[in-house]
C-alpha cells in the first residue's frame, strides 16, 4: 500500500486542523521509526494545505509544530505521555501496535497501520471452520487488521449465499472500541478513570442492557442475555504476539484458534500458550512465601496508576509484608538484581506488556490480579484471569489482617508457614544483622 495511506495522512492531518492544536508529538514504535521521516514530511505537506485554505477564507493561522518521538521509557504499545510533556504537546499521534489504555492528561490519535492479508482465503477459513463446529464464533483480531475485516464480513455474507452451511450470523466480530482517546472530565465511568471516546465505535456502550459486553485490547462486542463466553468459540487473527496471549488468559475457558495471516492457515495447537497459565500459578504460589516485595512502576501515562499502585501498597501491608515501590523503564534480570532483598515484584503497566518473562530474573515478576490472589485473604484461583489493572482497582476491599488466623501450607516448603506481621519481619531482619556482625568480630578476634 501507499504510506500515505498505510499511515492514514489525509484522516490524521484532520485530526489535527480541527482540533486546532499547534504542537503535536508523533510518537513510533522502534520498527517503524525509519517511516517517520516520510510521514512528518507528508504530514506537513498536507497540515500546509488545510492552513492556506483557512487563511484565505478567515485570514492568518497558527501554524503546526511536529515532534518525533521514540526509545519510549515504558512500553510502546502505550502513550508516551512523559516524553510529549517535555514537548509541551497539546496532544499524541501513536503509530503502530496499541493497546489502547486511556491516557492521563493529553488527548490521542491511533494510526494501527495496515498489514496485508488475504480477505478471500480468511473468511473462506472461518466458514470452513464454522461448518465443523455447532458453536457460534467471536472473531477477534489485532488492531492491524481493522481495515480488513469490514471486507472479511462482506464475503463470508457472499459465502453464505452460495452455498448450505453455516450462516453468516453464527459468525460475530468484535468491534474496535475508538481511535481517538480524549481524557476529559465529562467522559469519566463510574470508578473515576477516563473512558475512550471516538470514531470507529461511537454507537457502542461499555454498559449494555441488551446483554454481556466483553472488552479486551482495544476490542469490545456484546453476547445475547444468558450467554457466556465458554459458550462461544475464539477466533483470533493475527500473529502470536502479547496481543494474543491476553486473550489466551483472559479466556482460558473457551476453545481458541489463530488465523496466521502471513501463511493464510488456521493455527489450532495452541499448547505453548496454554502452559502459560500453569507458569502463571507457579507464580502465584511462589509469591505466597514471599516477605519483601517491590512494586515496579511499569506505566506514567495510563490512566489509574496511581491508585493500582496504592491499592498494592494496601494490600501487601496489610498481608504481614514490606512493601518497596519502583519506578524504571522496561525491566531486565540485571535491574532487578539491585534489589536482592526483595522476593517478589509485581508490576503494575498495560495489560500486554504485564506478562514479563521472568524466568532469568532472581526474584519472580507477577502481575496485580496475580498479587491478589497471593496476598488477599482467602482468595483462590478460580481459573479466571484479568490483565487490565484497572478492572481491579476497588474491585475487592483490603481486609484487616487476623492475627490469629491459622498457619496456611505452603506448595513451594512442603510444610505449613506462619506469615509475620511487618514488626515481626523488620525484628527478624534485625537480628539476622546483629548475628552476622557477632560472627564477624568473634572471626576478626581469632585471626588477630
């Protein structure tokens, strides 16, 4: 395709004449940073264009500042705040893979990009699938290939015609939920964080009375009343990405395959993914032994922070722990080994940049609902799974800790444990010090 189209030149430059805004931060993932010369230059080209037109109708107007933007601190499937405040930016242009978490302070404009696929040979695939199976199907995709699938459902309406079979309608897709995020006072839900407000979705409600709504990545779409996931088969397509493996947690429970684009096949063993899950809860059981943990601040921009961060704090004082609280930009084994007193972390970022690969680290990396049901008082892992920190946020209370509540058994020690309060963990520390510093002069007095 043409970059001018792939980058959607002509909508974002829209975006930005009609908002008036001046200063406007370009931000691109480091895979396509060589683009972003090509696309500044295109985009000034046209911006110059909407500004002649407006200064002959209505005389002089401002003219638009670009800033390029990349090495994000964080992950950048999310808004880089942070580095377009250095900008003074009145708002963000993000190119490229998104999880599209809400912002803080600064409006968004997302520019998923297009990948090429094979329209005739997906819904040939779905229907061919559909005909094997007596579930309905939920079609869900990464945000590359929304320009695509408004033709996927064209021709699975044309298959549907031509042949006996499974009908179009056991087929459902999930619709993007914006492309525009604006972190205004009047757009706020019922636990206080923004709710993303824009074009590709305006007539969908988070809340539907019709039925159950299911959001995830960016995508939201709606079952009928009395109907549940489990009920419905999954169907992602796209590549096997962070994107991918969110939903392979969240829904656990359902039969779930993959269109592989770049080979034009259905991928049905998904076993890799699977074991995640079993990693998962090693995990957690691990985390249960745990007496100091660091919270990893692993997000400034995404809406909530702060109080996930506080509601950590909460809950691991309250379980008996010391708690240390983090901030640095994409953790490695070598960052997190300065902190060799700590036996856990948990890190609060976007739901798919939360899943860290630990295995090389000293200490475990979990995620907030993973410390939940660590730390919560009589929580059990009941199979379901939540990535999105902020569907956590003052979901469960923090309960008092019962001083008299019996020893639990611990998978890792084999043996039933006592966990301490935090006094009773500060004296432990304390004396393990004192004895090492005893040995040490009865050692210093035999040599001399």
């Amino acid at each position: 395709m043409d970059s001018k189209e792939v980058y959607e030149i002509d909508r974002t430059a829209d975006f930005i004449h009609c908002k008036n805004f001046t200063k406007v931060a370009l931000q691109f993932p480091d895979e396509l940073l060589k683009d972003s010369v090509r696309v500044v230059s295109a985009l000034r080209d046209k911006l110059q264009l909407l500004r002649e037109s407006v200064t002959e109708q209505n005389g002089d107007s401002k003219q638009v500042r670009l800033f390029v933007m990349a090495d994000t601190t964080y992950g950048s499937c999310c808004v880089d705040e942070v580095g377009a405040s250095h900008a003074n930016a009145d708002c963000v242009i993000h190119y490229g893979h998104t999880c599209l978490s809400p912002t803080s302070t600064l409006p968004a404009f997302f520019v998923f990009g297009k990948a090429s696929i094979s329209i005739s040979n997906c819904a040939k695939s779905l229907s061919d699938y559909a005909s094997t199976n007596s579930k309905p199907i939920v079609v869900v995709y990464g945000l590359e290939y929304v320009h695509a699938i408004p033709h996927v459902r064209e021709e699975l309406v044309a298959l549907s015609s031509m042949q006996s079979g499974p009908k179009h309608q056991d087929i459902h897709f999930a619709d993007v939920v914006c492309s525009v995020i604006n972190p205004s006072d009047d757009q706020k839900n019922p636990v206080g964080l923004p709710r993303p407000v824009g074009d590709y979705s305006a007539s969908v409600e988070v809340e539907a009375a019709a039925g159950s709504s299911y959001r995830i990545g960016g995508l939201i779409w709606e079952l009928p009343n009395g109907h549940r996931m489990e009920d419905y088969l999954l169907v992602w397509v796209g590549s096997s990405n962070s994107a991918f493996a969110n939903v392979v947690l969240t829904f656990n429970g359902c039969e779930i395959v993959r269109y592989d684009a770049l080979e034009n096949r259905l991928v049905t063993d998904l076993s890799q993914q699977r074991r995640i899950l079993k990693r998962r809860y090693y995990l957690v059981e691990k985390a249960k032994d745990a007496n100091i943990v660091g919270i990893l601040v692993g997000t400034l921009g995404v809406a909530g922070y702060l109080d996930m961060i506080h509601q950590m704090k909460e809950l691991i004082t309250s379980a008996g722990k010391k708690a240390y609280t983090l901030v640095m930009g994409r953790p490695n084994p070598a960052k997190l080994a300065n902190f060799p007193e700590c036996d856990v972390f948990i890190y609060v970022s976007c739901a798919q940049t939360a899943l860290l690969d630990s295995k090389e680290f000293l200490a475990p990396v979990i995620t907030p609902f993973e410390a939940m049901v660590a730390f919560g008082r009589g929580k059990q892992w009941s199979g379901e799974y939540v990535m999105e920190f902020r569907d956590l946020i003052n979901s469960s209370p923090v309960e008092a800790k019962d001083k008299s509540e019996e020893a639990r058994f611990s998978f890792m020690q084999g043996r039933y444990v006592e966990d301490f309060d935090l006094q009773v963990l500060i004296l432990r520390q304390v004396m393990k010090m004192l004895l090492k510093q005893r040995a040490l002069k009865k050692m210093m007095e035999l040599l001399l």
